[in-house]
C-alpha cells in the first residue's frame, strides 16, 4: 500500500478548474516531486491534502485513511506535515516557541494542567523544550533559539519552516518550494537538509520544486503537471527526456544544456 | 529570573502598603477602579493580544458578571463567595456562545459581531424589566463578609480586587508560557500555519473568548457589591472600546502592558476631572499619537529605547 494514495483528485473555484483528476501514489521513504510551471495547480493540491481546501472530487488516502472531510489539525496529527511557498512562521515568537508550537499535536497539556503547572504538564513542557533545542540543533540553528523569528535572514527562515515542520514528527513532509528565493549556496545546504531528512530521519518527502538541479538531483520519482492535468510521471531521467515535458515547462534550451553538460 | 521576582515582590508589597498613604477617598476609589480596570484590560488581552481575536463588546461581560451577582445575593439571597465564581462561568458562558457563532469571522468583521453582542446584552438588561428593572437598575447589592467581617471600607475592596487582579494575572502568565499560551499565539500570528501545527483553532479561539469573559465576569461581580448598585449604563459600549484600547496602548500581549494602559485611559482623565468635558477629547488625541508614534504601546515604545541605548553603548 502506498503512504499517500491521490486518486482523481479535482479542484474547481467556481467555473476555474485548478486540479483536474489528478492521480499519483507516494511509497514510503521517497523523495517525490511536483513540478510544473506557475499555475499549474501544485499548491492547490498541497492544499487539498493537508484539508486548507476541500477536495472538490476524486479521493485522497494517506497510510489508509481517507482525507477528504478530515479539518487540517487532524491531517497533521495523522502524520502529514508541511511547509508554505510564503514562509508562514509566527513573526513575533521566538525561534525556539515556533518550533515549540511544532509540537502541538504531540503534546497534550490543557487549560487545567497549565494552571495548576500540575507534575506531568510541567514534564511536558521541560521535555518539548529539550525536543524543540535538538531539532534546531540538528539543522544548525540553535544559536537562534531566543531570536524573533521576524528578524531572521529569508534563508535561515526557510530552515526554520522545515524544522517546525518536522516537530509535528510527520510521516510524509509536504515541503512547498523550499529553494524559493534561495542563493545557490544556500540551496546547496537545502538540498542536504532533504537528503537527511530522507535518510537519517526516514521521513518521506513531497516536494513542489522549480529549482530543477535541486529536483533532478534528489527526487526518487517526479510528477509534472500542466494547467491542472499531469502530463507525465517518471524518474528524473524519464522525464527530462520527455518532449511533453520540454515543451510545457522545461524549455527547449533545458534538452540543449544538458546535452552539452 | 531572580531579579524580576524581586521586582514583583516589591511591587505587590508598595501596592499592598497604598491604602496607608492614600488616606483621600476619592483617590482610594480611582485606584479602586483602575484595579478594577485593569483586570478587565487584561482580560481582554487573552482575547485580542494573545489570541488574537479583534473584540469590541468585553464590557458586555463585565456587565452580565455585574448582574449575576446581583441577582443571586437580592434575589436568591446567596453569599457573594458563591455569586462571584458563578458571575465568572456566566460570562464565560456567553463568551463560549459568542465564541462559536463568531469562529467564521476575521478581523473587522468579528470587531462588529461583537459589538452587536455588547449592544443586545445592554438591550436585554434594560428591557427585561421582570428581572432587571430594566433602567431603573438594581440598588442596595450587600456587601460581602467573612464570617462576621463585612467587607465595606474602601480599604478592604481595596484588597479585594488586589488580589482578584493578582490572581488573573498569575492565571494568565502560567497560560501563555504553556502550551495552551503558545497555541493562541500561533493563532494570533498566522493562522493557517497554527492549523497546519495541529492547532485546532476554533476550539482554542473559543477557549480564549471563554476565558477572557470569565475574568471579565468576576470584574463584573466585584463592580456590583462595591458600587452596591448597577445598572445598563455600568458597562457600556464606550466602555468596551476603553478597555480595548487600555492593552493596545499599554503594550498588547504583555504583562504589564494592559495595567500601564488602564492607568493611562482611566486614571488621568479621571484625575485632571477640572477638564472633565475634554477629557474624552485628549484621550483619543494620546491613542491616535501611541498609535502612530508606536503600535506596540508604550511597553514597546520602552523596549525599543532600551535596545536602541544598549546598541549606541555597544558601538561606542
């Protein structure tokens, strides 16, 4: 059974369809990428899988479980995790609270334990601390910890954003455009995050990508969409070779710099 | 962290040692009411400075706080100890049923549902004359005792809404470093990333409406048996738009901002009462220049001039 089953999906806004009966399957441990060129719906259909809009037809299942009527809090805590193509950290936190905030659905203390600071909530809340300062440990981020996440440069904002996410511990990592904006050093380190991500923390990644070196360079397997169908589906290979693909998104001059390279 | 619990020490003890050197009634009672006020701008705040949640009509839970204790200690004849937890869960009561209808709405748009709330509340206490006596409101509310104390002086509601302004404070900070805290931020911030956190946020933005008119009711019930009087007009609208902006200028989403604010709206205009006419007018003149000069309130109008000395020591 494959981790995230798309089958058919549509999404129409009015007369506007944005995702037409789009169908794909993400195995468990892949790297799996979404490309297309603006428009194309790549968003949107983040957008139905995690429940911030409603699937219009067609099914979506991730490890078994239908999405479809699910609200968002409960996607994530079925182990679906994502990031946003325009960052959205919370400004006026710190680094380390964003991160904390990460780990909502894993934590459970409420309005009564945090009142009466009763044993367990107080544990809780030492523990997601010391959870939160590994993460941003791993990625490098840990001398941040008290910065407001407002003030941080756009790069290591997006790091933030992937390291928030991989507090809601996800299964699948929905990462949106995560090279957006980046230099090409910082993109280098990018790519090394979701390699790790991938291998250390055994997460399987979703990714919507216009960084082609990135996207050729990690993917397992990759989906192209146009105008809100999918014109092709392969391997990296395959699909570079794809005259469809070329055509719609790649660019002719795309065939002829790697013919040369 | 040792430093600041000093501080707090030291300024419970300077406030609790204020009836001593304020022998004047009149200003006994202003600092009353700006304790009073104070709670109401902090409660408040869960709601708009944490949460996040635009709400212009607090008042209106003050209000049905007022009159529940009112109710309960003319009608039913229960002690106040009583009446004030229930004033609380009444208010908190509307506040969950504000809360649920208003969960659609965003920004401007839950600012003027609850407004609308404010004025139904204010409505119903002046209409449903039975129960309230409508305008002619409700007199001789007892006062509360202990055991054979009666709390009557100014001096002992003094202390009484000390403490009730203590405790909610207390209450608030332990849950906004919390999980629960940290969750309403997230809201206030971005709310689709909050969501994508596994925030269910409607029940969180419930949580903070409930909660916020809970204190706001308890503000409400102590209103009643100090007064020993209230009214439809003991919480208006004009009052619900002060106690909105008392954070917004103090600071929202602080500790101290919602009591620095409360001093500022309530407190000045009350003690330069010579220019009593005008006092409402140079109080929209200071928010119009906080807010201009600074949106995060006169808190971050402190911080800001702290960080800029700290970086002009550190060049030099």
């Amino acid at each position: 059974m494959p981790l995230l089953d798309v089958n058919g999906i549509t999404k129409r806004f009015g007369g506007l369809v944005a995702v037409a009966e789009v169908s794909f399957q993400v195995e468990e441990g892949q790297i799996f990428a979404v490309i297309g060129p603006n428009g194309a719906g790549k968003t949107t259909i983040f957008n139905m899988l995690t429940g911030l809009t409603g699937i219009t037809e067609g099914a979506a299942a991730f490890a078994g479980q239908d999405l479809g009527r699910l609200p968002p809090h409960r996607i994530t805590a079925l182990g679906l995790g994502r990031t946003f193509q325009n960052i959205r950290l919370f400004g006026r936190m710190t680094v380390l609270d964003n991160v904390i905030v990460g780990f909502h659905c894993r934590t459970r203390t409420g309005l009564l334990g945090a009142l009466v600071q009763t044993g367990p909530a107080r544990r809780e809340w030492a523990e997601t601390r010391e959870r939160a300062l590994g993460l941003l440990r791993m990625f490098g981020l840990e001398g941040l910890k008290d910065e407001m996440t407002g003030n941080l440069p756009y790069g290591q904002q997006r790091g933030l954003e992937i390291v928030r996410a991989l507090a809601t511990d996800p299964r699948l990592l929905l990462l949106d455009e995560p090279a957006a904006g980046l230099n090409i050093a910082e993109t280098e380190v990018l790519m090394g995050h979701i390699s790790r991500l991938q291998s250390e923390f055994g997460k399987t990644i979703l990714l919507i990508e216009h960084d082609m070196k990135l996207v050729m360079g990690i993917s397992d397997r990759i989906v192209v969409l146009d105008h809100g169908r999918k014109i092709a589906e392969g391997e990296p290979a395959a699909i570079q070779a794809d005259d469809q693909v070329i055509e719609a998104y790649l660019g002719t001059g795309f065939k002829k710099a790697h013919a040369r390279g | 962290m040792k430093r600041r619990a000093l501080l707090l020490v030291f300024a419970v003890l300077v406030l609790s040692a204020l009836p001593f050197v304020v022998a004047d009634p009149y200003w006994l009672h202003l600092l009353i009411m700006s304790i009073m006020y104070m709670m109401l701008a902090a409660s408040v705040d869960i709601i708009y400075g944490y949460a996040g949640q635009l709400n212009l009509g607090q008042a209106a839970f003050a209000a049905i706080g007022a009159y529940v204790t009112a109710l309960l200690m003319l009608r039913l004849h229960i002690s106040y100890w009583v009446a004030m937890p229930l004033s609380g869960l009444g208010a908190a009561f509307f506040g969950l049923l504000l809360g649920f209808p208003t969960l659609r709405l965003r920004g401007l748009y839950l600012g003027i549902a609850t407004m609308g709330f404010s004025e139904i509340v204010r409505l119903v206490l002046l209409t449903w004359s039975s129960l309230t006596r409508g305008p002619m409101g409700l007199p001789g509310i007892p006062s509360p005792t202990i055991g054979s104390f009666a709390i009557e002086s100014k001096t002992a509601y003094y202390y009484l809404i000390l403490v009730y302004l203590l405790i909610t404070i207390f209450s608030i900070q332990r849950l906004v470093n919390s999980r629960v805290g940290r969750a309403w931020i997230a809201i206030r911030e971005d709310e689709t990333a909050a969501m994508a956190m596994g925030i269910d946020t409607a029940r969180y933005k419930v949580m903070a409406f409930s909660l916020g008119a809970f204190f706001a009711g308890i503000a409400g019930s102590f209103y009643a048996v100090y007064i020993s009087f209230v009214s439809p007009d003991a919480f208006k609208m004009m009052d619900s738009y002060l106690i909105f902006a008392m954070p917004a200028v103090g600071g929202m989403g602080t500790m101290l901002g919602p009591l620095i604010g409360a001093l500022i709206i309530y407190v000045l205009p009350e003690a330069t009462r010579v220019f009593s006419d005008y006092r409402m007018l140079w109080v929209g003149a200071l928010l119009v220049v906080v807010m201009v000069s600074e949106p995060r309130g006169v808190l971050g109008g402190v911080a800001s001039l702290i960080e800029r000395s700290r970086r002009a020591r550190q060049e030099s």
